[in-house]
C-alpha cells in the first residue's frame, strides 16, 4: 500500500466537489460530475449501485461507518480509495487504495490541549486531522492536493432522530429509514451512527474556510438550499454553463 503523497499537490489549481449525501443529493444531476473530480464518502456506493455514479476518491473517517461496511468498503470498485492506515489494514483488497495518518485528537478528552481543537494539514506529510465530519478531513485533502475551487454538494446541514431509534450516549441505533440522507438504507435499519454535533462541525468548517482563503482559495456550497450559511453560496447548475 501506497500513502497519499502521491497525490501531494497534483491537482495543483484545479476544481473538486465534496458530495456530503444529504437527501439534497437526489435533487441534482449528479450525471454532470462524470468529467470532474469528485470525493465520495461513506455508503455513497448506494448510489453508485442505483444511479452508475462512481466518485474518483472515496474516503471513510467514522469507525463505525467503516466497522459496519467493512465488505461493502472491500468490494468497492471504481475510485481511488483514500483510507486511514488503520483502516486499510484490515481490508482484504488493498488495489487503488492509498492510505494516511488520523489523528483524533479533536475527540480525545484525555489530550486537553488538542480536544474539539480543529487542526489543520498545511504540509506534504500524510497526516490528516478529525473535526467531527469526514467532510473536514475532505477539505484537507482538497486542500493538500492542491484544488483551487472546492464546491460542496448534498451539504444539507441538518439532522432528524426519527421517534423508533434509539439513542444511548452519542451513539443512535436506527430501526427504520434514514430520513438524513439520500437514501433510506444509509443509516437504516440495524445501523448506527453518532450524534452529528453540528456546532463542532461547523466550527471546524470556520478553520477551513480560514485556511483556504488565507492562501488565495475558495470552498463555496452549491447545495440546492440546506442550512449551511458559512460558505458563499453558488448555483450547482451554473458551474457547468
């Protein structure tokens, strides 16, 4: 297995999208995407199962997004997996995966001086930092590959607990349809997934937006409406006129 050095600025002024599958994902043509370049994450390849749409990078951050699609993950094919090294260990098909560094600091309570402290990769090393979202991890990695105009797309930026799902300390345990994403199975029935804590989020998505546009870059959210008010807002259509 490879790094993700690689890739260290060889997207030097181009353009990417961040898909964050949020329910707005079925509301636009994600067909227009065939010619750019994309990252997709998670369960995204429900929709490349339904809709023939295949990401260039993937990438897992949450361990128990990747602990409960460990096959699924593994028998992914297509994109250019982007993986912790801890991760990818454990996958049996290691072709066209590149791996990193996680550090999770930002959830450890035991290292004081680094918890809820949203760190930023500046450097070619190949070590990325949590910020809550696998989304913040994505900017990173736009942002080490060298991508000038990053468009965020599916960024719904809010979340329901339907009535049936149960939630024990940050943890929620689904027994139904998942009303927060693109599809229904994404959390669905059986699955579990953690308390999203949007302020934690967002105050990591601040620290992108900062360093992205302290060195001459933009992140801008083409999300058709959503709650994500951080970033300038464009017209996912317009970007392909």
């Amino acid at each position: 297995m490879q790094n993700v050095q690689s890739l260290h600025m060889k997207h030097k002024r181009e353009r990417c999208f961040i898909l964050g599958n949020g329910p707005s994902l079925n509301n636009v043509d994600v067909q227009k995407l065939s010619s750019e370049i994309t990252f997709g994450v998670n369960s995204i390849f429900l929709m490349t199962r339904d809709a023939g749409f295949f990401p260039t990078y993937y990438v897992v951050e949450d361990n128990l997004v990747f602990a409960e699609n460990k096959e699924a993950i593994d028998a992914y094919r297509g994109p250019t997996k982007i993986l912790p090294d801890r991760y990818a260990s454990q996958l049996t098909n290691v072709q066209n995966c590149l791996t990193f560094e996680m550090d999770t600091s930002f959830y450890n309570k035991n290292k004081s001086n680094f918890y809820s402290i949203p760190f930023f990769n500046h450097g070619p090393e190949p070590r990325f930092y949590c910020g809550q979202s696998v989304t913040y991890i994505n900017m990173q990695l736009a942002y080490y590959m060298g991508f000038t105009e990053v468009y965020l797309i599916g960024m719904d930026f809010s979340y329901s607990k339907p009535p049936s799902h149960e939630q024990n300390g940050n943890h929620i345990h689904s027994h139904g349809d998942d009303p927060n994403h693109f599809h229904k199975d994404y959390f669905g029935a059986g699955k579990t997934w953690k308390d999203p804590r949007l302020g934690r989020v967002l105050r990591s998505y601040v620290r992108a937006k900062h360093e992205f546009e302290t060195d001459g870059r933009i992140i801008a959210n083409a999300t058709p409406k959503g709650e994500l008010e951080l970033f300038q807002r464009v017209s996912y259509n317009s970007l392909f006129e």
